[in-house]
C-alpha cells in the first residue's frame, strides 16, 4: 500500500492509501470533464510510515477530449 498525496494544478486533490500508483503520462480521470496527466513521481524516501510508503504526484489538466 502506498500513501499517496497527488496534487492537480499545483492543488492537493488525493490525500489517500492506494494499492498501485499511476506511472508517468498516465492519464487520471477525477470527474466527468475533468482529467488529468502524471507528470511527476516523486517517492518520499525520508519519510518512515508502518503503513507503506509515501509518494507524491504531479498531475496537470488535461481537457476531456483527448
């Protein structure tokens, strides 16, 4: 399990334990129009957690007509 904080156009959106984790250029769907692009992967070494590691991600909008 990884503790994952994502943050969509520099706002914290996902503040959750996930099983896998999206890889760079992954698309992520949040809503009906609203999606998104990994574009950074950032795993928090530093920080000790029982519960599994942390990793943080950076997405930007991307329109829903892909």
């Amino acid at each position: 399990m990884y503790k994952v904080h994502a943050y969509l156009d520099g706002k914290k959106v996902i503040d959750w334990r996930m099983e896998h984790l999206p890889r760079l250029g992954d698309e992520m769907r949040f809503s009906k129009d609203r999606y998104g692009i990994v574009k950074q992967v950032v795993w928090c070494i530093d920080e000790k957690d029982d519960e599994g590691q942390r990793v943080n991600l950076r997405i930007v909008s991307q329109s829903s007509n892909i």
